[in-house]
C-alpha cells in the first residue's frame, strides 16, 4: 500500500506517452513555421528581388537575438526559475509575434534595399523585405529555442529513469515532421492561394492550436506536482547563477555542445538550401524537389524508437554520436561530387542522413541529462542551443555569400507561377564540402567525449533505464 501511495502520474505508460504526444505535437506545429519558406528560395529570388545573400541572411535572423543579446541564456535561467509550464506559453507567444512580422514582410508591405553596415568599414545591400523579414524570425528565434529546451526540460522530467532517450529521439523526431511537411506543402499551397505568404499563415494556425495543445499539458503536469507533493517527494534546490559556472568548468559538457553546434551546423542550414540545390544538381521541378529533403525528418522518425531503444536499454552513447558523425560526412562529400546526379542517388543519400539524424540527437540530448543535474539543466541546455545559435546563424549567411561570390554558373529563363523570370544557376559542391568540414570536426569532438566519459565515468556508455 506504501508502494502505491509513493507513485506519480509519471509511472503510468499511458499518461507519459500522452504527454509526450502532446509537447511533441507542439513542437511539429513549431519546425513547420521553422521551415515554411525553406523550399521557397528560387520563388523569394524571383518575386521579391532577393539574392542568395538575402536569403541567406534572413535564414540566419533566426540567431541574432539568441546569440548577441544572450536571450537563450536568459530563457534557460527563466525555465529554471519559473518552470516549464509558464516558460512554455512565453515561448509560443514569442514565436506568434516573430512570425507575424515575418508575414508581414513577405507579404508586399516592405519595399526597396537597405545598406547594412559592419563597424564602419564594410556595407552590405539587402532587400528591405529581407532585412525585417530576418528581424521578425530573430524574434520567432528566440520562442522557438526557448521551447525547445522547455520540452526537453518537461521530456527529462516524465521518463526520467525510464526511456528517457527513446522519448527524447521522439519529441526530437515528430517535431521533425513539421519541417518535413514545410519541405513539400508551401509550393502547393502558393499555386493554390496565388500569394507567397499563403505558407506562413497557414503555419500561424498551426501555431495557434499548438498553443492549445500545450495548455492541455500545462494541467496534467500541475497534477504531477501536486501529486509529488502529496507523495513527500522533495523539491530539488532553487537554481543559483553561480550554477552557470559549474555547468561551464564540465569539459564533457563542452564536449557534447560543441559537437551539437559542429552536428546541426551541417544539419539545418543544409535542409534550408536543400530544395534548391536538389532542382539544380538533378534537374528535378521545386514542385516536387522538396519531397526529397521531406525525407530526412520522416526516416529519422523511422529510425529514433530503435536508436532510442538502443541507448535505453544498451547504452553506447557517445559510439552512436561517432557513427552518426561518420554517416554525415559520407552523406555531403557524395553530394558534393558532381558526377553524382541521378534522382536515386538524392533519395538515397537523404535517408541515410535522416539516420545520422536520429542517432545522434537520440544519444546526444539524454546525455546532457547524465552530465548535468536536473535543477541545472534548463541552463545546460540554453547554453548548448546557444552555441548552437552561432552555427544557426552564422553558416546559412557564409553559405549565401559563398553561393553568390563563388558558386554562380549561369542564369536561365525560367517560368514561375505563370511568369518568366530570370533564375540564378549555382554549383552546390563548395557549401557540400563546407557541411562535409563540420561533420569531421563532429568527429573529433565525438571521440573526445567517448574519452572523457571514460575517464570520469558519467555512463553515457550505460543504459538509461534503471531496472526495478
């Protein structure tokens, strides 16, 4: 009888993996406004006069705030302190005001060029429509990372002691197939409203109704609380700031974060470039172009429950960071061979990214978790999706330069939605080289942290769940 006085709501099957349904419903509604206008390059260029530049810098808005105004290591001191619930609705209202901005800039309101200055000493024209188009994701930015650390907060919390990887990959993964859905439903949508920021208020909506998923959640992990307490369960100490200098004199913790940034550096930036570069090296229509990319989130999905299950029930965590590291960089220096262009081949190389996709996100965010107490962990994460805000920034502009400055092979007449327009005609093999680069240091990192998990015995070769 004492036994099951002691048991939460968090020992029920049913209820965890209710809750998991229900944050990661949120987080899919959340990548698909993420990546609505990923496969929207060649149209962006041809309707609203945008370069690779311009769109390479409004891709790489989504960092500003989170890097150079700290916002995501503010996020993480507020999830520590006002907890995953309150961090949760901030984080979606945030989101909804960046994408509305970002509507608006798309949408015909925003006209003209506007010359952006570095220190004084060098300019750069950008459409105008770029620039708030990049300033309303910078905002978007700032909600969509401090969601994802709360969920990852409100995963751990759940499966604690029990699948906790497997259910990690998962949230990680369905999330996933809102960038999935965004790589192949916006062009349809556009042919079928006439209007380019169609793609973005449908993403909204989807927004909206997340919103109200995660209330739902919001009710069910107030039970948990009240629950624990009835149970006498305690309440970990109040996260401290001087909590931020212990997590940064961790060397696996760099380790596992500079592996993240170096992972998903090779990672997002390419799904954003991914639709166009697949219509120039294969010779396929953006109408059905982005199908292809569409893949990689659906087979990560695929694989997560066994790569989850394997380190649940296995371990070998930082191996299966080493393997995925290796399957990335096998996947872009094939893509960056020229001679490589046949449809098979970048449905092939695709999914065998989508497992180098699964594996090490499935290995990577629990072992945060082993490393890091839960009281710090909110912080853990903001400072890992922090860094990893640079790459987010950063390696989406230097691909747009890199296009525009090296990459140019021609122009073409081409039609769009019914008018004729000049298209711009790139070589994707340097940016295929440049993700390649990262996957090696990727590498690197992944064995440095196999070594010192050896040395000081974190057990991310370990299984996660703790037999009864």
């Amino acid at each position: 009888m004492t036994e099951l006085i002691r048991k939460s709501l968090r020992d029920s099957k049913t209820a965890r993996w209710f809750i998991l349904g229900l944050v990661s419903f949120t987080m899919m509604c959340m990548y698909y406004l993420t990546d609505a206008m990923a496969p929207l390059q060649e149209r962006l260029q041809a309707n609203l006069s945008w370069t690779a530049s311009d769109y390479g810098f409004f891709t790489g808005g989504y960092g500003w705030f989170n890097v150079f105004l700290l916002m995501l290591v503010f996020s993480g001191m507020i999830l520590d302190k006002m907890g995953v619930r309150f961090t949760g609705i901030l984080a979606i209202g945030i989101m909804l005001i960046g994408g509305f901005i970002k509507y608006w800039a798309i949408s015909g309101h925003v006209q003209g060029s506007f010359e952006l200055s570095i220190f004084s000493w060098h300019a750069i024209s950008h459409s105008k429509s770029a620039v708030v188009a990049g300033f309303g994701f910078a905002i978007f930015g700032v909600g969509c990372e401090m969601f994802g650390i709360a969920a990852n907060k409100a995963v751990v919390r759940w499966f604690r002691g029990k699948e906790m990887a497997l259910a990690i990959g998962l949230n990680t993964s369905t999330g996933r197939i809102g960038t999935a859905l965004a790589m192949f439903t916006p062009i349809p949508l556009i042919k079928l409203t006439g209007t380019i920021s169609s793609p973005v208020v449908l993403s909204l909506f989807l927004l909206c109704i997340g919103l109200l998923v995660f209330i739902l959640f919001t009710f069910m992990d107030r039970k948990l609380d009240r629950e624990e307490a009835d149970a006498g369960i305690a309440v970990e100490e109040e996260f401290k700031f001087t909590d931020i200098v212990d997590i940064a004199r961790n060397r696996a913790f760099w380790y596992i974060t500079i592996l993240c940034v170096l992972f998903y550096s090779a990672v997002f930036p390419f799904i954003k470039y991914a639709t166009n570069m697949i219509v120039q090296k294969f010779g396929i229509s953006d109408s059905f172009a982005g199908y292809i990319p569409a893949l990689l989130p659906f087979s990560a999905l695929l694989m997560t429950p066994f790569f989850g299950g394997l380190f649940d029930k296995k371990g070998k965590g930082a191996t299966i960071m080493v393997i995925g590291s290796i399957l990335l960089v096998c996947v872009h220096l094939l893509f960056a061979v020229p001679s490589l262009n046949s449809f098979p081949i970048a449905i092939g190389l695709v999914l065998v990214l989508g497992v180098a996709f699964s594996m090490v996100p499935s290995a990577m965010w629990p072992s945060v978790a082993k490393i890091i107490p839960e009281k710090k962990l909110g912080t853990a994460y903001a400072l890992t999706f922090w860094v990893q805000n640079w790459g987010l920034m950063g390696v989406p502009m230097l691909i747009g330069v890199v296009l525009d400055k090296y990459c140019i092979t021609g122009t073409m007449h081409k039609m769009v939605d019914g008018h004729d327009q000049i298209i711009t005609l790139y070589n994707y093999s340097i940016p295929m080289l440049i993700f390649a680069c990262f996957g090696m240091l990727a590498i690197v990192f992944a064995f440095l942290l196999k070594a010192e998990d050896r040395k000081k015995g974190y057990g991310l070769e370990l299984p996660n769940v703790k037999l009864s």
